[in-house]
C-alpha cells in the first residue's frame, strides 16, 4: 500500500520541472516512506523521464502528465518494486496503491506468453496484464483493492481507476485545463492557482449521514466511483463502468450449502490476503467478524504467531475486553490492546480530522487512528472485518426493513423526537425506498432542522433514493447493495485514512470479490431469522462463529466500536475547546445554528443521543473548515 499523485496539463501547457510534484508528494509522505519516484511524459513527442525525488530539478524536455509516487513496500522490499513502474518495451508507465490478491496466479500464462519479471511485487504482474490483454479485461481480472494510473503510449491514453469497492482512494481535480488525481486530496495544495474552496450544495445531504457518497465538500474535486476508471484521451475524460454491483445476487446458493460456502469463502479470501513481506496481524474488536477474520488467519501461520490490536475502555459499557481476551486465549494470539480516553481523544483530533480530509464520519475514527498508531511498533499489514454487514446484512435496519413498521417502538419514538416535523417525518416513512434511505442517517430532522433552518428532507435524500430505485432484487438484496454502494465507501476511507496515517496497511478480507458474490448469493432468508425466539441478523456468519467461538459469544447484542461521547463532551479539554475555538468558528462562519448547539452542551447530562451526535458532527465540521478553508 502506497500512495500517489500528479496531474495532466489537458491544454498541454507544459512544466519544466519537478518542483511542484515533489511538494505534492511530500504533503502525503506518510503514506510510503520507503521509497519515492517521478515520471515526466512529454505526450506530444511521446518522450518521458525518470526525475529526481531528492532535489528540485528541471525536466530535459519541458512535460503535460507529470507522475509522482511514494511507496511502503509490502511485497518485494527490493529497489525491483520502484514506482513509477515502466514496460520492458517503455510503452506503459503504471503507479498501484493497494495489493492485488490474485496477480500471481497469472504469473506463470504470462511468462508462457515471454513476459519477464524482474521483482516479485503485484505492480509488475498488472503492468504485464496491461500490455497483454488491455485495460477493460485486465481490470476485470484483478481481485483486490486498487487504485492504478496507467499512461498508454501507443493509444495516447491515461486510465486512472479504482477497486470494485472504493477500498482504497483516487481523488479527482478537475479544472479548467488540468486534471489532478491523488490518493490524497491535500497533496492537491502546490498546484498552481489552486485553492479548496468549498461546495456546500449537498450541505442538507451532509446533515444527515454525515458524507456525500464518492463526492466532498470541496469544488471540483470527487472521488473516482468505485468499479470505474477514467479514460483520459485528446484532452476528453471518459467514465467506464466495469463492474456493476446489481449483476450480483442472480445465482443462488441452495440453503443446505449456503454454510459451508460461505465458510470457504471467507477463509480462502483470509488465506489469500495473507501474503506480506513484512509483519502482517488481525483488527480484534471483539466482534463476529474481526474473531472471525482473526481465526481463519491464526489458522494460516504458525500457533501463537498471530499478532492483534485492540481498542478498550475503562468503561465496561463500552469496552468489549472480555471477549477479545477470549479469542486470544483460544486462538493463542499476541494481544495488544490499548485503551483510549478523553484527553487522547481531544489531543489528536485535529491530526486525525487533517488525515481525513472531511469531518469525521464516525467518533471512533479517533479509535481507529490510535490502534494504527499502536499497531506500527509491531506489524505493518492489519486485516478488519469492513463490509461484513453490509454484505450479510448485520444491522438492525435489515430486520426492520422486512417487518410491518407502523406502531413499532422504533416508528413511535422517530415521530415523537420529530413531532415539530411530523410531516415530514411521515413523508418519508410511509414510503418504503425512502424509509430505507433514511434507516442509514445519523442524524433527525429535529436536529437537522435546529442546525440549518432551510434544511429540506427532499433534497438530503434525493440523489441516495435515486441509487437505491435502480437495484434489482428483494427487499433483502435490494438493501445489501445499496449499503454496500452509499454507506460502506465512507467507513472504508476512514480505515484508509487512519491506518495509512501510521504506514499501516488495512486488508479487507469480506471485499473479496469472490467473498461478495457469494454473500449476495445467499438467500436473505438465512440471514435475517429466528434464533431462540428472536429475530437475528448475519445468522449464517454467526452460526459459523458461534461454532469457533460458542453461541453465547456469536449471539451477544452487537455493541459495535462504540465511543463515550456524552463523557467526552462533559470534559474540561472539550469544554474549552468548544468555546475557545469551535462555538466563535461555528458563529463566524454562519452555515448552523449556535444558539441549539450551545443549549445542548450546557444541558449535556440530559442531551438526547441525536444531539450528541449533532455536537460531534458540528465539532468535526468547524476543525475541518479551520483547516482546510481559512
């Protein structure tokens, strides 16, 4: 895992030298201390050269697509794996940030066909996949999480493209004349006469699921949809989808194998994302799913090898100590576990919202930070448990979604919080697809009202109703895929951002693409069902836990990655904060209402959870802005 930049000068304005992307690729060093490279390409003479990362310097010939890349070397830690990579024949030129679980399996039909290799790194396995086979059925081959930039001599073309799932970033600039790409936004502050500037146009949209879907709050700048990539060619950008979620789901698997094939699954996607040349261990939050990722890998290398990480609390309600301890003394891991209190959590917030590039998403992002930060002094590699719940529906929304939802408590206690709003409120909940849409808001129309006085319900749920009316499939599949299309990218980028702040690398072993397809070929029957007498989401995965781990622990009420935020908000370090710097930002700045989120704060004993959870996201909003906008 690595990152890069660079830009296209479209107008073919050309840049004499190395200045500005060695800038750029200072601003994201974190993300690949090992080594650093630069490629300049003249397109019009179809010339290009290797630059010097060290030292300010001027091209021989003057160059419109400029490539830079910072590399933490995972899979041959030899020079052999240097990006920029460049074809044998110098007709491509490739930058990968990710792993491709799968690249060697290609290996040997490529050197049947007289390819070479020279390293033993994924990047050169892709590179010869390119020049064999093209872009469209090369990116379809590749199991793993990616972002690539490929220039193209012979056909004058640069493809930049992204993982079937959005696992890892490609942050697009798109200007008058220039095209800049980066695996993070900042590194887009030395380009010439840019400034981020904000776009505030999804701001209702933003209120309430605290993210704008593979888009940000910044002009001209999105990142690349997952399962696309960008064709760049005689200065026209084209959009290529090739791979298309809703395909999903069509082949069902018969109830009596669904097990075991999901089983398999699931530990052949662990044992593939097992390969590293440096020290690689397990995300152990406690849960079905990190227990689960963490057996299958403890089974994959030697008894007690397996190093974990591990966030506690002090606070029992919050801390799932006990059964982390229990799959490290069954599975004989080497357990680190850290624990995370009010101070930390004010100390780096500001660091983490830097690396984020967006108001945080989630309070236990600082969580994740700190677990990066701990993890570096004893493995490089972490393999987590994202998008087990969204491909095997283990919300609790997916239960409410097939159950009648009028005069449920759920229903009446959502009226009576929104009872100024009731309208509205029913607007959306006699309708099924927008009910749905809603069910992944954090945040109420009460509170989004009280922020934002022309706040319009219409316009936040619009463009998410929209991806959520053209899937096919039950109600069950319907909602999967949509989870996986709207709320999964956000808590991806967060593991991204977080983990790579620390050179960390972060493997997802349920966005396999052969793990996805089977969870969505499994009846949402066997997941969504009674146990006990109660109703239960993911039964199939805890079924495979609860035979590892018991049924007690499988079947416990799902307690998430939870944070303290009303302790946090009662503290001296938050109170300080907020009227020192975040309550004059919110005043100044004029986009939300103070008045609300200051009589929430000094009544915090009694602040509902929607208000906490306001009160974080303004928090995260105004140290954004600070940052990134003044």
């Amino acid at each position: 895992m690595c990152g890069f930049t660079g830009y296209f000068n479209l107008n073919h304005q050309k840049e004499t030298g190395n200045q500005i992307i060695r800038q750029m690729l200072a601003i994201q060093k974190h993300r690949g201390p090992d080594d650093s490279g630069i490629v300049a390409i003249d397109t019009a003479s179809q010339s290009f050269e290797n630059c010097s990362i060290s030292e300010d310097v001027n091209f021989t010939n003057p160059s419109d697509l400029i490539f830079g890349f910072n590399r933490l070397s995972i899979l041959d830690l030899s020079p052999m794996g240097h990006q920029p990579m460049i074809s044998p024949n110098e007709k491509v030129i490739l930058m990968m940030n990710g792993e491709i679980y799968n690249a060697f399996d290609f290996k040997p039909e490529l050197e049947q066909k007289g390819y070479t290799f020279k390293s033993t790194s994924d990047t050169e396995v892709v590179l010869h996949l390119y020049t064999e086979y093209g872009m469209e059925k090369m990116i379809s081959m590749l199991n793993g999480m990616f972002a690539l930039a490929i220039y193209d001599f012979a056909s004058d073309t640069l493809f930049l493209a992204r993982d079937r799932f959005g696992i890892k970033p490609l942050y697009l600039l798109q200007e008058e004349g220039r095209l800049a790409f980066a695996s993070e936004m900042k590194s887009f502050k030395p380009l010439p006469g840019f400034k981020f500037a904000p776009d505030f146009s999804k701001l209702d949209e933003f209120l309430l699921f605290r993210n704008v879907i593979n888009d940000t709050l910044f002009k001209n700048i999105t990142n690349c949809i997952p399962g696309t990539y960008l064709s760049v060619k005689n200065g026209v950008i084209t959009s290529n989808t090739y791979y298309d979620i809703d395909q999903e789901g069509k082949q069902v698997i018969p109830n009596k194998e669904a097990q075991n094939q999901l089983e398999n699954a699931l530990q052949k996607s662990v044992d593939s994302q097992m390969i590293s040349d440096v020290k690689l261990g397990c995300q152990l939050s406690g849960g079905v799913d990190s227990s689960l990722v963490s057996y299958f890998a403890a089974e994959s290398l030697k008894e007690g090898n397996l190093e974990t990480v591990s966030i506690i609390f002090k606070d029992p309600r919050f801390s799932e100590e006990k059964y982390i301890d229990k799959v490290a003394q069954q599975l004989d891991l080497k357990a680190h576990k850290f624990e995370m209190d009010a101070h930390y959590y004010f100390e780096v917030l500001e660091k983490a919202i830097w690396h984020f590039e967006h108001p945080l998403n989630h309070p236990n992002t600082i969580g994740i930070y700190l677990l990066s930060q701990e993890a570096k002094k004893h493995v490089t590699v972490l393999l987590s448990g994202e998008g087990a719940d969204e491909c095997l529906a283990g919300y609790s929304r997916f239960i409410r979604a097939l159950q009648f939802p009028f005069f449920k408590r759920e229903f009446l206690g959502g009226l009576k919080r929104n009872s100024k709003f009731a309208f509205e409120y029913l607007s959306y909940f006699l309708h099924p697809n927008k009910r749905m849409v809603m069910e992944t808001a954090f945040g109420s129309l009460a509170t989004a009202h009280a922020l934002k006085s022309d706040f319009t319900l219409e316009k936040a749920i619009n463009d998410r109703t929209k991806v959520l009316t053209q899937l096919k499939g039950n109600t069950n599949l319907k909602q999967r895929k949509y989870e996986l299309l709207t709320y999964l990218p956000d808590l991806l980028m967060r593991q991204d951002k977080m983990s790579m702040a620390h050179c960390i690398e972060n493997r997802v072993p349920f966005l396999d693409n052969d793990m996805v397809s089977t969870c969505l070929n499994i009846s949402g029957d066997l997941l969504i069902a009674k146990h006990n007498g109660k109703d239960e989401n993911k039964v199939l995965l805890k079924d495979i836990c609860a035979s590892k781990f018991g049924e007690d622990f499988a079947y416990r009420d799902k307690m998430g990655f939870g944070i303290p935020l009303r302790e946090f908000f009662s503290s001296s370090a938050f109170q300080e904060k907020w009227n020192t710097k975040i309550a004059p930002g919110i005043q100044k700045r004029g986009l939300f209402e103070l008045k609300a989120l200051n009589s929430w704060i000094n009544n915090i004993a009694n602040a509902s959870p929607d208000q906490l959870d306001a009160i974080w996201l303004m928090l995260g909003f105004e140290l954004w802005a600070q940052n990134f906008l003044d």
